[in-house]
C-alpha cells in the first residue's frame, strides 16, 4: 500500500476556537478517557459550548482499561453522554476503535449507547463514510489479546512511569512517522470508501488531524477527500464540524 497521502483538500477548512460554534454534525476521536493524557474536562466544556443536532464518537473514547482507570471528570463526561442518548437532545453515534472495541457490551449497558464499526450519512449532497481507521493500520497486531495487552502497557507506562505522559506520547508520535502511518491509514480509508460509493472519508486512530484529496480508481468518480479528526490527546487537540455547506478542522484552546 502506498505510503503518499495524497494533495492536500483546500475544501476543509482549518479554523481555530473563535469559529461559529454551530454545526449539523460534531466529530470527536480518540479521546482515550483513563490515559493521563485526556482531556475530559475540554471536551465536556465543547459538547456545552457547541450547538449540534448528532455528535459522532469516532472511536478509542476509552483507553484499553475501560471504565475502571476514569477520574471523576471522566464519569461527568460520560454522564453528558448518556443524557445526550437517553434524553434524545442529539443524536449519538460511537464507532468501534482499537482501545473500545472490546467495551463494547459495557458501554451499552452503562450509558445505553450501541457501539457500531462504520456509520455512512448524505450531506450537502455528499456521501460521507466514518471509520475510526485502525483496520487501515498495518503496524497493529492482528490478534486483538495482544493489541489490547500492548494498550494496557501503554497506560501502565503512562500512569507509572512518566509524570506527565509526554514521553510515551512521544514514543507513540515517533512510531507514527517511522512506520508512515498517517499516509497508510489516509490511502487505504480512502481506497476502502471509494469502493462504497462515498466521495468523503473521515477518521481517527493516528492523533494527527489531516485533509487529503485522493483521485477516484473510477475515472468517471470525482476525487475522494479523506478527513482525520485528530485528537485530544496531543498538546493540540482538534475536532470536525460537519455541515451541509463544508467540512471545518477545528482546533481546540
């Protein structure tokens, strides 16, 4: 699989916090709740400033250790969640990713959301595909015992050798760039869309937030745009904005 990862997609816009904060659909990923390094009090803060009629949970909401790890802004979080599902004020999608995956049975249960692999939806006359992105991803281990195992490291790692989280993170970000990781993932998510007849691609799983514009293998298709949410674990966390109108990459204070 080739490792380019296309020409850059000048139809999403880059905006920062200051932006309209209204959108039809609001995309997180990656939050990774019980890592050191999450952020659950921002994001509760965006899901109270933002104005949205679905919220899109594009996976790895919860690290490897699940609901056991959470600090107490964790659970506030979650109980937004769960209101959001129960009470019907948005709609509420959660994408299956590597470190959730298996919580699944559990997240339905507690908060009374089902867990999906993929999720597809038209608008502004676009077809848009969503998928957190990990099957993509060559370096992972294909048995899920041992990929969850390396996971539950990770946070042990973070939560008992760092003090800050910074250098597992930046193990994690240096691995990225030497297996080619974003340009794996962005070429095989828009390699996979464009045989399900979508024209966009949005995903998770590598924490870079990302636009890229790949040819349709159809000659009679117009171009593919592929789309990373990014995360909240980096020092700058990001998010998407989905409108009739556009796509906005969204980077949070």
């Amino acid at each position: 699989m080739p490792r380019r990862v296309g020409r850059p997609a000048p139809e999403i816009r880059r905006v920062g916090p200051a932006t309209e904060p209204r959108t039809e659909t609001l995309v997180l990923s990656d939050l990774h709740l019980g890592l050191r390094t999450a952020r659950p009090r921002a994001v509760l803060a965006t899901l109270e400033r933002w104005r949205f009629g679905r919220l899109l949970l594009l996976g790895d909401i919860l690290h490897d250790g699940g609901f056991e790890s959470l600090c107490g802004e964790a659970w506030r979080l979650l109980r937004r969640l769960r209101g959001l599902a129960r009470e019907g004020e948005a709609e509420l999608v959660w994408l299956a990713g590597n470190h959730d995956r298996h919580h699944a049975p559990a997240i339905r249960d507690l908060l009374g959301v089902t867990v999906v692999e993929s999720y597809a939806w038209r608008c502004g006359g676009r077809r848009i595909l969503a998928v957190h992105g990990d099957g993509f991803d060559p370096t992972l281990p294909r048995r899920p015992s041992v990929a969850r195992l390396i996971g539950l490291g990770y946070g042990w790692c973070m939560r008992r050798l760092s003090r800050d989280g910074e250098w597992p993170r930046r193990l994690d970000r240096w691995w990225s760039k030497s297996a080619g990781l974003h340009g794996l993932v962005a070429a095989g998510a828009a390699a996979w869309a464009a045989t399900r007849d979508a024209d966009t691609v949005l995903c998770g799983h590598t924490h870079a937030p990302l636009a890229r514009r790949f040819e349709n293998a159809r000659a009679d298709r117009a171009p593919l745009t592929y789309v990373n949410a990014g995360s909240w674990v980096e020092r700058r966390p990001s998010f998407l904005a989905v409108d009739p109108d556009g796509i906005r990459l969204v980077h949070a204070p």
